[in-house]
C-alpha cells in the first residue's frame, strides 16, 4: 500500500512510501538533504518495517529532537498502526 506523510521539524516537506507484506518499498523524501534521504530511502528498500523503525527512531539532526530518518520511522509507524 502507498503511503504520503507530512513530516515536522525537518527539512523535508513529505515522505512518500509503500509497504508491501511488511516489506519497505519506494521511499521518497521531497526536499530535505537530497544524498542524506536517497541515502535513507535506498538502504530502506527491501527491509522490514520493524527493522527500519528499530534502526531509525530517535535519531537527531543538530539538536531538532528529530530527523529525517526519524520521520520515516514515525510514519512507518503510523502507517501499520492504521492498518491494525
């Protein structure tokens, strides 16, 4: 399923993705630090979800109290909580 998140206090304006049986798919940040987040989506792609937000969740960007890669774990999150 396709999802598009709208993350706070980052650089990056949405975070689009898709999971497929737990299964991330097709990160795409609009905005933000364009090689960080190609960086972020590509090394996401084919891993658990579970596995991304355990890696992911909590890291900081210059004392923001999130990131990027944050977000994303906020979304995936969200995502399979809305699932459930």
């Amino acid at each position: 399923m396709k999802y598009s998140f709208t993350p706070h206090g980052v650089c990056s304006a949405k975070i689009d993705f898709e999971i497929e049986d737990n299964i991330i798919r097709n990160v795409r940040f609009t905005r933000g630090c364009n090689g960080n987040t190609q960086g972020v989506g590509a090394l996401c792609e084919g891993m658990q979800a579970d596995e991304v937000i355990r890696r992911l969740k909590g890291l900081d960007c210059n004392g923001r109290g999130t990131s990027c890669p944050d977000q994303l774990a906020q979304a995936i999150e969200l995502a399979l909580s809305d699932n459930n």
